[in-house]
C-alpha cells in the first residue's frame, strides 16, 4: 500500500511510529508494545528500555480512554496555518486505558460542552488531508456518559 | 554507578561580565544574528574588563547558530579552545552556565562566553527557527506546533486536575509587567497591565491569554564566565555560580506528551540536584529569575523548585509576593520573557547577576542569593544558583 505520509513525512520527534500512521491510513488504531516483555511503550521507541527487546509489536486497541488534559487554540502558528478555518479548535491529549495510560494527541470533533479533564472520548479516524499534514488522524469525540 | 552529590563546580567560576544590545520587536533589528552577537559578548568583555581575544570558549543551548569559529576574525581571537552546545531549547540555558564552569575547571578553557542572539531580520520566524524541526509529527498533525499550546495543555492539568488556581498566573504577568515598568531596556514597559487588562486579552491556547506568553525579539545577550580565581581582579563584582545542573529524570524527556506528572515543568530532578549542590534551600534565596515562556510553566517551576506546593501555590504565587523589594520572592526583576524581552531566557542570567552587583532596575536590598531557572517544559532543562562572594 502507498502511504500518504510518506510523502509529507515530518521529520521531527522520535519518528519511530511509522506503524502508528500506516494503521491509521488503513483504518485501525494501533498502539505498540513490547514484542518480550509486553510493556505498552509509547510514544513509540526502537528498543524497550526495560527489557532491552528490540522487537515492537503494534496491537489494535479500541479508541477508547479519558481526557487527561486540552486545550482549546485561538491561534494557528506558522505551520499548522491550515487549520486557521477552524480556530477555536480544541485539542485532546486521551488516555488510553486498555495500553496502560498511554497518552494520545487528537482534535476533538462534535459537541464542547462536556469537555473536562475525566470526560470520556471515543476516537474516529479522519482521512488524510492538509489539515493534519498529509497523515490521517485520530479525531476524539466526547462520549457521553 | 554512585549518585554521591558532586559540589566539584561550587562556588569555583563567577559571571564577571554581561553585555546586552537593545532588545528589538522581531524583525526590526536590521542586523543578522552573528552581529548582534558579536555586540553582546564586546559589551560584556567591557563591563568585566577583559579583551574580546582573550575569549578562549564559546558556549550557548538550544537553536543558537553563531558558534565560536565563526566570530574569531571579529574577535581577534587568539585560540578557541572550548566550543560547545547544551542540547534541548530554552531549557538549556542556565546549563550552558555550568558547561562553561565545567571547561574552566577542567583547564580546558580561562574566558568562556555564554551567549544567545537571535534576530528575525533576513531569516525565519524565530518560533521556527527556535523549533529547529523537532516538533513530533504527533503534535503538528493534530494541530499543536507552538510551545505555547502544548504548554497549555499542561498548565490545564495544572489548574483543572492539581487545582492550582489560574489567578497564579495572571499574578505573574502582573508581576512581569509591573517589573517591567521600571526598566528602560524593557520592550514591555510601556504597558500598564492590570487585571482587567489582562482578564479581557485574548485568548491564545486556553489557558493563556496573550499576556501569559512570551515575545520573541530580535537581541543578543552575553555574559563572561571566568575561575574565581580570576574573578575578583576584574572590574566588576563577581556572581559565582553554585550550581548549574542540568538534566531529566525518568518520566522526562521527549515524550510527546506522556510525561509524568504532566502538570510539571521538568525541574524535579534537577532542583533537588541544585540544593544539595549548593547547599541551600529555597527559603535562602533573595531573588528570582524564572523563566517563563508562558505564565504556567514558571508557575509551576517555582513549585517545583520547592518555594511552594500544588497545595498552597495560591497562597504564595501572588502579586504581592512575586514583587521586588519586599516580596517573599521576588521574580522577572527585569520585566522577564514577558515584558523585558525573549531572547530565549538569555537576558534572565544578566539580571541575575544585576541583583547579585545591586544594579537592578527593581532590586532587592541586599540581594546575595540569585536563582535563575532555565525554560520550563522543555524535554530536558537546567537550573543555577549565583551568589556573591559572602555565599561561597
């Protein structure tokens, strides 16, 4: 399969979550572990600092968790000028339970008026497009109690 | 591997000058960086007494670009025998303080400057510059690329799950600003910012408003690090570093945002590192420069530093408190990132050493013991503590 990100790569971060992106264009939400120890390792890395395995497994999990923290943006800075359309938009950081807390970054979608940190999300997966730089995105949705 | 307390640097190097150029809005220098530069480190070989040839190292953090062999024709440089970068961002610097002390130690270098410029003219916004291509693809495909907004995020969890109220941080742009006022090099000291003022800004992340963040300036700022052997045949009185750690404990570093406790700034390690180097306590300290990108990530630097708790931060970061001369802690005597000017924390270690010499805009009587901690947030950080000569 060709991967849109390829060819919009950023190269910034640790950049070992390829799969992470590869699973989202193909319209799964995977998250890696270790291939020994089993220990959630995220964000992503090339070895597990505990066990020293340098074998990663990337496993489907349910989009599901909790808002850890957000904030809500009134300005778009120099390189994420394409979302200016969308201004005030909110960004979710979610933890995610079922991969040991594991925090995950998205742009939440649908109503505010739940947002708080504890509210549960539920995640869906956008297309890729400029908005989000090429690579398809989880979006977080406030899932209601 | 031991973790024994390592004093070898105490109290060994001192900040025996400092030397700024005006502080710009971006853009409006009209001079590259390498200039304004080369301004900083001459004006503060003057005010130490030193000749710019005798520099003989060169160290800076972050994004800074105007390394040593590039200004040795200008300096007349003699020999460069030290050269060196702390890695991370604004986090870096006061580390730089004690990289340069660790060279001057070791012998491998007498007359080290630390030095920062940086200027938009002819280049990149400097946020871009700064960033250096670094920023996850997590962060920038979902709509975070300034540090203010992923500081936002942790200063939400700072005030909605650590209940730290955001009245905190509007003290401290209060208290920036008032600094400010008072200060003639200061970009912001024409703003009379109050609380109504500050309360019907705009927003830019929530939960900052445009006064809870930092401006970018076109500047360069330097200071000169030499033994303290040396120091007290300069012109100048000597500020002798105590401490400068640098580093991250576990559950820093860069995570893209999966760092625990996310609500900190990254300096649990470090500053616990910094009392037991130097000997002190928080309650010593007279004076502080906290360098503040944004309002919350200094709110929770000086928590995290030990001059409070999540618990009573309301009842010590206020107004009143963070004012000189007679708050409990007095901080950004200068006007700070806020309302002095950013050169990415640079210009925090001059006032600094200002308080420690007594030449403050807005000093504290007396001052002997000056703390400046480095960009909070960032994935790795440092912190320094200089005194005067009665503190060694």
């Amino acid at each position: 399969m060709q991967y849109s990100f390829h060819t919009h790569r950023i190269t910034g971060g640790i950049g070992a979550d390829d799969r992470y992106w590869e699973a989202l264009e193909e319209g799964t939400f995977e998250l890696p572990r270790c291939a020994d120890c089993k220990r959630w390792m995220w964000p992503a890395h090339f070895r597990c600092g505990q066990c020293g395995c340098w074998q990663v497994l990337w496993e489907p999990v349910d989009p599901v968790g909790t808002v850890y923290a957000w904030t809500r943006c009134w300005y778009t800075f120099d390189r994420t000028t394409e979302r200016a359309p969308d201004v005030p938009y909110v960004v979710v950081l979610a933890e995610i339970p079922a991969a040991d807390g594991a925090r995950v970054i998205g742009v939440l979608r649908g109503p505010e008026e739940q947002l708080r940190i504890g509210a549960p999300v539920r995640g869906h997966i956008d297309a890729p497009s400029a908005k989000t730089k090429g690579y398809a995105a989880i979006r977080w949705e406030l899932a209601g109690k | 591997m031991s973790n024994a307390i390592n004093t070898m640097l105490r109290g060994t190097t001192a900040v025996v000058g400092i030397g700024q150029t005006p502080f710009y809005k971006r853009g409006t220098s009209g001079q590259p960086a390498l200039k304004l530069a080369l301004q900083a480190i001459v004006s503060a070989c003057e005010d130490a007494g030193i000749d710019p040839s005798d520099i003989d190292g060169f160290v800076s953090y972050g994004a800074e670009r105007n390394d040593g062999q590039r200004m040795m024709p200008a300096l007349n440089t003699k020999e460069l025998r030290f050269g060196a970068l702390v890695w991370t961002h604004g986090g870096g610097i006061p580390g730089a303080l004690g990289l340069a002390a660790t060279a001057i130690v070791t012998g491998q270098a007498n007359v080290v400057a630390v030095y920062r410029a940086m200027s938009e003219t002819g280049g990149q916004r400097l946020r871009v510059a700064v960033s250096q291509d670094d920023t996850a693809a997590q962060q920038l495909v979902n709509g975070l690329d300034g540090p203010a907004q992923m500081c936002a995020m942790r200063s939400m969890r700072l005030i909605e799950a650590e209940g730290v109220p955001a009245r905190t941080l509007r003290d401290m742009a209060l208290a920036s600003y008032y600094h400010a006022r008072r200060n003639p090099a200061a970009v912001g000291r024409g703003i009379e910012l109050d609380e109504s003022k500050y309360g019907s800004s705009r927003w830019i992340s929530e939960p900052y408003r445009l006064f809870d963040c930092s401006r970018e300036n076109d500047a360069g700022v330097a200071c000169i690090v030499v033994s303290a052997q040396q120091a007290p045949y300069l012109r100048q009185p000597p500020a002798y570093l105590l401490g400068a750690p640098m580093g991250a404990a576990r559950g820093w570093g860069m995570l893209e945002e999966n760092h625990n406790p996310y609500w900190s700034a990254g300096f649990q390690g470090v500053a616990k590192r910094l009392w037991a180097e130097t000997g002190y306590r928080p309650g010593d300290v007279d004076v502080a420069q906290i360098y503040e990108n944004m309002t919350g990530m200094g709110v929770s630097a000086m928590i995290e530093h030990g001059f409070c708790s999540l618990e009573n931060a309301a009842e010590f970061i206020t107004f009143d408190n963070l004012i000189a001369p007679n708050g409990a802690l007095p901080i950004n005597t200068s006007g700070g990132n806020l309302a002095e000017g950013f050169i990415h924390g640079m210009s925090l270690v001059n006032e600094a050493v200002r308080q420690i010499r007594g030449t403050s805009p807005n000093q504290v009587p007396g001052a002997a013991l000056s703390l400046m901690t480095g960009g909070p947030g960032d994935p790795v950080v440092s912190t320094a503590l200089l005194g005067s000569a009665d503190t060694l």
